[in-house]
C-alpha cells in the first residue's frame, strides 16, 4: 500500500524518535517543507535531549504514536537517525497508522521503522532528514527527488557500472537500510520479510570486518539465499583493513557468489550528502548490465 501523495497545505510533522539533534537543523528543515507549500508541524519533544537521545523513552514514544495516530499529519519526518529506536519500537502501536497510512522519512537509524512499515505492507521512504534538508541546496537530487517523491513523482534511477556488479534483471519489493540496525533486528518480530525481496545495504564507520561478520551472518543464517536482488549503498568511513585481503565492495560480493541474482554496488544512498530517496516497501526492478544499472519503481 502506497500512502496518500502530498498535496499542498497537507501537514508534515517533524519528530525526533533517535538521537538528539541542533534546533537549527529542525528550523531549516521546517523552512524547506513549507517552501514546498506543506503546513510543518514538529512533535512536543522533537528539541529534546536526554543524554545521547532526544527525549526520555516515554517523551519519544509519546511523540511519534501521535505522530502515527493524527489523521491530520500526511508525512513523518524524522529529524535524525542516531540511535534510540530500538529501545522504543515496541511500545508503538501501528493499528491507526494502517487504518490511515502516511509517509514516513528517513534513513539510519530509521531503519527499523522502515522494517516495520513495510512488514505492515506499506511504503516509507529512505532519505535525508534534517541536516541535509537544511545545508543541502534546494536544487540537490536528494532534495529534489525526496520532493518528487512525496508528491507522487516516483523514480527511475540510473547507476555507474562497477567491476563487481553482477548482471541480471530482477523484481521484488526493496527493504533494508543501514545493515548493521537491520542486524539488530536478526531474530526478532522486526525484522524485515526477506523472502523474493531486493534488498538495500549501507553503512557508517564499521570496520571492514564487521562488515564481513554481518555478512557471513546474512549468508549462513540463509537470508542472502532467499533474495531476487541486492543494492549496494555507500559504506561511509569504515575504511579499508589491508589484512582482509580485500575491499569492502570485494567482501560483499563474495557473500553473495553462490547466487544468481542481481548485484548492484556503489548505488548513490546513505550516510552521503547525495543520498537519493528510496520508496521502501515497493515493488521495483532492478536492471543490472555491462553498462550499468537501473533501479525503476
């Protein structure tokens, strides 16, 4: 189910669910929304901090479950990733959000609620939050699109070639996020429904071989093996460990050799300034050639 498109003077509410985030951030982002003609709310708590999140548990749950539940608010905003939601998800109830579903957006952190808005069968959107939407210029393609996006433009993306792609066409429904929180949900009621899916991976200051003991956890659990596709984002400042003998690009694609699906590497998403919105929890297809990759939704 794809949430209602945006029409101007809908509301947008902008909530702080994880880490703590600059007041300035949330007045830029507020300024960009209502340049798109959006009527800009914020939650209660959204400026709060109480040490590394925004807000106590109950001050955080109470702000996104009225953000979920208000029939008048038409997108979520989240204002930063961070971490805080896993302390938090299940004291959310999602039954008035499914009634009346909206948009959510963000990335990092907020990938587990992605995780479970698309368990639930509806879209969200993996994009930039606050700080980008504030220091970004308006004419960015992760502005533009993430605008297109909300107002029912839906994206055609198309990708470099890289040596490690592995040709192929595929189609599924796009999950994922930031792959060490989709980790954390291994084993749990959040975590996303693999099967047939084409999933996105991305990361921030993981060491190489963090990134192989995640993926070696994805091949031999038999998650890899129940996938029609896989989108590799960018895995920002982790660095390389000469001592793994290989690349982190190289990692990945040696989790994933005993398969026969499409692997797309470098995709323009994660914790970047050009981070191009992804629809999550829709059905897209993935196009991967000697010339490069497509991404089609």
């Amino acid at each position: 189910m794809t949430p209602p498109f945006l029409q101007p003077g809908n509301q947008v509410c902008i909530v702080s669910p994880s880490g703590v985030i600059d007041p300035a951030y949330i007045d830029g982002a507020k300024k960009v929304l209502s340049t798109w003609g959006f009527a800009v709310t914020e939650a209660e708590f959204a400026r709060g901090s109480y040490g590394r999140y925004a807000g106590t548990r109950e001050q955080r749950v109470a702000d996104l479950q009225q953000a979920l539940d208000n029939p008048q608010v038409k997108a979520i905003l989240c204002s930063r990733g961070g971490y805080g939601l896993a302390n938090i998800i299940d004291s959310l109830d999602f039954g008035a959000f499914v009634r009346s579903p909206k948009w959510l957006v963000g990335f990092s952190d907020i990938t587990i609620l992605h995780s479970v808005i698309s368990n639930l069968g509806i879209a969200s959107i993996h994009g930039v939050m606050a700080k980008h939407l504030t220091e970004l210029p308006a004419t960015s393609d992760s502005v533009v699109c993430l605008h297109r996006i909300l107002t029912g433009i839906l994206p055609e993306y198309s990708v470099p070639v890289h040596e490690l792609n592995r040709p192929g066409v595929s189609e599924g429904r796009l999950i994922g996020g930031n792959l060490s929180v989709l980790m954390g949900l291994r084993g749990s009621r959040f975590e996303p429904d693999y099967n047939n899916a084409i999933l996105f991976i991305e990361d921030i200051a993981e060491k190489p071989y963090h990134i192989d003991r995640m993926m070696q956890n994805l091949r031999f659990s038999g998650v890899l093996a129940r996938l029609s596709g896989l989108v590799v984002g960018q895995f920002s400042d982790c660095g390389e460990d000469p001592l793994m003998m290989q690349t982190i690009a190289g990692i990945i694609s040696e989790s994933v050799s005993g398969y026969g699906y499409p692997v797309c590497f470098n995709f323009p998403a994660g914790h970047v300034d050009y981070n191009l919105p992804l629809p999550m929890g829709t059905d897209v297809r993935l196009e991967v050639a000697n010339s490069g990759s497509k991404l089609k939704f």
